[in-house]
C-alpha cells in the first residue's frame, strides 16, 4: 500500500510542472455547445442571410435576417441540430435536411412567408441526398431518392408551391451520384461498374439516351465513393458542350479537365496539383453562378492552395487572404455573383465569416463561429511529413498545448474514419485534446485520399496492415522527437478509426496505455452484410480494396478487431450510437462481451438516440467528459469533472 501510494505521489509529481505551465481548461461547454452563430448563407438575390443558431431550446435552429443587419427570426424548430441547409432559388423557401441519426435523411422546407415546415420527402423507409437549386427556376428542386428501389437514388423533380414529384433521371442500378447542366436539366452521372471502374455517363438532353463517356479503371480513379460522395463531375460548362471532370487518367493526381460532351476526349487541362486531388471525394471548384464558368479550384496538399482560372476571381481571393490573414472558402454567393460569404480559415481556430461586395471590393465581418472560445488560448497545429517505415511520406498534423509547456507530452495518435478520407488542418477534437495537455497526431496514412493516385492505390489490401503501420509509424516518431512520452500513449479514434488503433492495439499490447473507439467497426464482413442497401454502388470497391473479406475468413479474420480481443490488454472507453447504421449497436455490444469474456477493462457507453457519430450537443458533451476522465486516469493528461449533462441520453453498460 505504501509502495502505490508513493508511485501515485512521485507520477504526480512529474506531471505537475507540465501542467502548471499549459494554458486555462477549456470547458467543454465553450467547445462542444452549439456555436453562437455558424454557418450562414445569402439568399440567391442577395437580400437576406440565414445561419444557423441555438434556438430557446439550445439547438441548432436555422435563423433569418436582413443581409445590411437587423432583427433576426428562427424559422425552425428542430429537435435535433441543423448542420445542412441552403436557399431555394425562390428566396422564400430554406431546405435542409433531417433525420434521427438512422441516416435516412429526408429534405424539409421552411416557408418564410407562411411560417410552415414541410417534409418534401414524406416516404417511410427512404433516404434524400444530394439535391440542386437554381434561381433560374424557383419553383423546382432536383433531389436524389431510393424511392423506387431502396438500393439507388433515382432523380426527382420536387415543386415547392406544392410539394408534387416527378421522376426526372431513373438510375439502371450503378448510378452513385447525379449532375446538372447550366439550364438545371440531369445531364451527367457518376457511375461504379461491378469492376471497379468509374464511368462518367451523359446525355444531350433530358430526352436522349444516356452513353458512356469516360471510362476510368479502378486503378485510375481516386474517389472512393460512399454514400453520396464520389462524383467525379465538377459541372457542365458555359455552353453544355463540355464538362469538367476530376481525372487522372493521364496524370499522378486527380486534375480538372474539360472534357468534351460528345467525345471524351480532354479539350484542356484547367487546373493541377503535383501532389494534390482536385477534392478528396467530389471536385472543389468555384463556378460562376451566372454561366457555369470555372473560377478556380481548391486544392489542399497540406494547406488550402487556390489555382485560379479568372483574373478577377483571384484578385478578390488574394484581397480577402492578405486582409484576414486566413484562407479564404466561399461558402455562399448571390446569383449575380456579386455578394460572397466567406468563411475564413485557419488551422488553429474556428473559423471568421464574411461578407464580401465585389463590386466595392468590402469585406465586412459577420461573426467569430469561435465567439465562446475568446479569451481562451487554443493549442497550435502544425503541419508535418512523416516518413514511414517504407520510405513514404505521410501528411501529418500535430497539435500541440500551446502557452509555455513543452514536451514529451502525454500523446493521442487520432486515426481518422473512412478509411478513405483525409484529415485537415482544423479540427475541434484535437484542440479539445491539446487543451488538456495531451500531443495529439493526426496521420493520413497510405490510402487517405487527396494524395495522389499512387498514395491512394498504396492503401489497397492495406486495410489493418500497412495503414496501421502507418499510424504506429507516426506515433513512434513523435516518441523519437521528444513529443510523446512512450509511457503515455492512448490510441483513439471514430469508425474505421477505432477499427485501426483496436487493431494496432492488438498488434502491440504493451504500447498504448489505453485506448478509445467511438463507433467501432469490429467485424468487417459482419459490418459489410449489415451496410444500408443503398451502398450497392460502392460494395464492389469496398472488396478491390481491401480484399475479398466475404469469402475469404481468414481475411476478414485478420483484420476484424473482435477475433483478437485476446490480445489487446489495456483499458478500452466504447461509445455507440443505437440507431448506427454501419457500426451496429449490437456489433460493437458483442466486441463489448468479448472483452469482458476476456477480461479486459472496458468502459462502454450506448446512446440510443445517436447514430454514426453524435449530432446532439447534450451527448457530445456527456462523451467528452466520461473520455477526458478516463484518459486522465490512464495516461496523466488533465481534465473537467464530469457531471451528469441534462438531456443526454448516455447508457453506462
């Protein structure tokens, strides 16, 4: 007894310093409470803004008011958080969409004169994505639906005065995402064959027949696919008689080309990064509102980088980067292109918006998305190159406590979901993390998107392999520079996330101190059998790349955490959403008893009310509270007490 209390006392010891020398906590009211004001956007004729704001409720409501300033009015009253809206080309209507964390989201309209909520979508079952607006037909909404056949989304023609639908494009079974041309009719289409391959599929006119235009084999594509991502199409351009289409086929990144309507064949190279895709999963490009033209494309290597392809365009972004100091995204344009709302970013806080007058060449501030975090000192990212064991270079991102500590810090490797797709330099969870005196490291490992075909094909069969390698590589260097302290090492992450470090945990039972998974993919062909019928386009690329896990058990053995639950030995925090289409509740309960069965020291927390990852700031909050606690009892880091969060629906289990 005296011995563990001596220990306890020298461990305290050596960790105070540190923490007498990092800045305030950060209460997890100011980081996780929905932002004062976020997200805003300019209605198409440039007359009013809306944003989304806590309502007297404290969630995340869509709120509305004059563009020049004034009385704002909340037009919604949602139980759960908006986080996806945007104007009708009518500016009367705002659509956004919304579900119970099932991930079958349907569309709603908020109508500003009458006051009234409408659900566009009211089908039992189904799931809305992806849908367009155009001022130049104010009536009409386009949106995507598994109406017909709950395995692809068709397209359909939704009036908004009253609510009709008519079917527009009918998907023949390998459609994973639609385009529009400039005069709002389906004419384009990104399509998955059972090979791999990614198609882009026109047609002339919302009549013709629909033909293959370019086909790409699976080892030239870059974008994955899931859900609603994947679309290759950046738009039609000005005339409908080219397109531009994120390619590499000809190229060792995924570049924007303009590619003839009738052809295929490339008319010209608009825009390229030697080390960087045109989007990690659809192209980031601005168009011209008006025409359809191509102003520029945002690429991000390691930072966001602007290529420009309009004079104009890149004298008003260069303007607003050089009076910010930030990086400039357009978020929202008027339908003259005259007015802009830019958020501007930084790596170490939340972002700043805008609005910009072109014409007057004014940027005028709206408001701080990080108001509750003013006087608080937030930790610092730095971009970094990892070499991994092979020689590759992995694009990194640490976060450091910030003030006057230095390290070796306690250390969190964060392992991003997917896995394919890529970490940026913000993010709030690590700045959550930094606060609390932990090194936290970001990895993209090898297969991440954005990178590069060759980075990304890298990833292939690498599935709890090499890309695990990768994140033990980057948590090794950290030890190495005097960053992390080896005896403090937590392994965390989300999704395929937590699917990576159980299993680098498994791998490496005496490294990691602890560990934390937050909706973990334990069995992959477990998890697979169980995806919504709606991934059908993507299920073919899910097998090319990581292997065929179906029918061969040793394989999806090898890489699914729950049959190595023997050989991870440190303590586990678990959290689950009950209505997690992918990461099942009952998958991640059965890895639960399995660790029990073995054992093992397992805190497990289910939030019935959740799905794939936790929309509700009550939750969010409940969750952060119980990590931080239990990684200051493992690894040393700080922490706010918990305490019971009203509305959270958190079950200990």
């Amino acid at each position: 007894m005296r011995r563990r209390v001596l220990l306890s006392l020298l461990f305290v010891a050596a960790v105070l310093p540190l923490r007498a020398e990092l800045p305030p906590l950060i209460p997890r009211k100011a980081l996780f409470a929905p932002p004062v004001k976020a997200w805003p956007q300019l209605s198409p004729d440039g007359k009013r803004l809306a944003y989304v704001a806590p309502d007297e409720h404290g969630v995340g409501n869509i709120w509305v008011q004059p563009a020049e300033g004034g009385e704002a009015k909340v037009v919604t009253h949602e139980s759960r958080p908006i986080f996806d809206y945007q104007w009708a080309g009518d500016n009367t209507h705002l659509l956004f969409d919304g579900d119970d964390g099932d991930e079958n989201a349907h569309i709603f309209s908020a109508d500003l004169e009458s006051g009234i909520v409408r659900d566009l979508t009211p089908f039992r079952g189904i799931r809305a994505q992806h849908y367009f607006v155009d001022p130049r037909h104010p009536n009409d909404l386009l949106v995507e639906l598994n109406l017909r056949d709950r395995r692809v989304f068709d397209v359909h023609r939704v009036d908004l005065r009253t609510g009709a639908i008519t079917l527009e494009a009918t998907n023949p079974g390998d459609v994973n995402s639609w385009a529009i041309d400039t005069n709002f009719v389906v004419r384009g289409a990104t399509a998955f064959d059972a090979n791999g391959r990614t198609i882009v599929r026109v047609r002339d006119s919302a009549s013709a027949p629909w033909r293959d235009l370019v086909v790409m084999p699976f080892e030239r594509s870059t974008f994955m696919g899931q859900i609603a991502n994947g679309s290759v199409i950046g738009g039609f351009a000005p005339d409908g008689k080219s397109l531009y289409v994120a390619s590499a086929l000809h190229s060792d990144t995924a570049r924007i080309e303009r590619i003839d309507a009738k052809t295929g064949a490339t008319l010209e190279v608009m825009a390229e990064h030697p080390k960087a895709d045109a989007g990690d999963t659809t192209p980031n490009v601005s168009v011209d509102p008006r025409t359809g033209a191509l102003q520029g494309v945002r690429f991000v290597y390691m930072v966001p980088e602007w290529r420009f392809l309009d004079t104009r365009f890149k004298n008003d972004i260069t303007s607003i980067e050089q009076k910010t100091g930030r990086w400039a995204n357009i978020i929202s344009r008027s339908a003259d292109d005259g007015r802009w709302i830019v958020a501007a970013e930084t790596a170490n806080a939340p972002n700043v918006y805008y609005t910009y007058h072109r014409a007057a060449k004014r940027l005028t501030m709206l408001f701080d998305e990080g108001e509750a975090l003013k006087g608080y000192t937030l930790p610092v990212v730095k971009p970094v190159l990892i070499r991994a064991r092979d020689g590759r270079e992995l694009v990194s991102y640490l976060t450091t406590p910030g003030g006057t500590s230095s390290g070796p810090y306690p250390f969190i490797v964060l392992v991003h979901g997917g896995p394919w797709i890529r970490d940026f330099p913000l993010d709030l969870e690590s700045a959550f993390l930094a606060n609390r005196g932990y090194a936290v490291l970001r990895v993209n490992f090898r297969g991440s998107t954005g990178f590069g075909i060759e980075s990304y094909n890298a990833g292939n069969g690498q599935l709890g392999r090499g890309m695990v390698d990768d994140v033990l590589d980057g948590t090794r260097w950290a030890v190495a520079q005097g960053i992390a302290d080896p005896k403090r090492l937590v392994a965390y992450g989300g999704s395929m996330g937590a699917n990576a470090i159980l299993t680098a945990m498994a791998r490496e039972p005496q490294f990691f101190a602890c560990g934390v998974g937050i909706v973990p993919v334990t069995d992959i062909r477990t998890a697979f059998e169980a995806f919504p019928p709606y991934w059908v386009a993507a299920r073919s690329r899910w097998l090319r790349r990581i292997g065929d896990f179906v029918h061969d058990d040793a394989l999806n053995r090898a890489i699914s955490p729950l049959y190595h639950v023997s050989e991870i030995e440190r303590p586990l925090f678990v959290a689950a959403g009950g209505h997690d289409v992918r990461a099942r509740a009952e998958h991640v309960e059965r890895f639960v008893q399995a660790l029990r069965g073995a054992k093992h020291e397992v805190t497990y927390v289910l939030y019935p009310d959740e799905g794939h990852g936790f929309a509700r700031p009550e939750n969010q909050m409940d969750m952060y509270g119980r990590v931080e606690e239990f990684l200051a009892r493992y690894a040393g880091g700080r922490a706010e007490p918990w305490t019971k969060v009203e509305g959270s629906t958190a079950d200990v289990r």
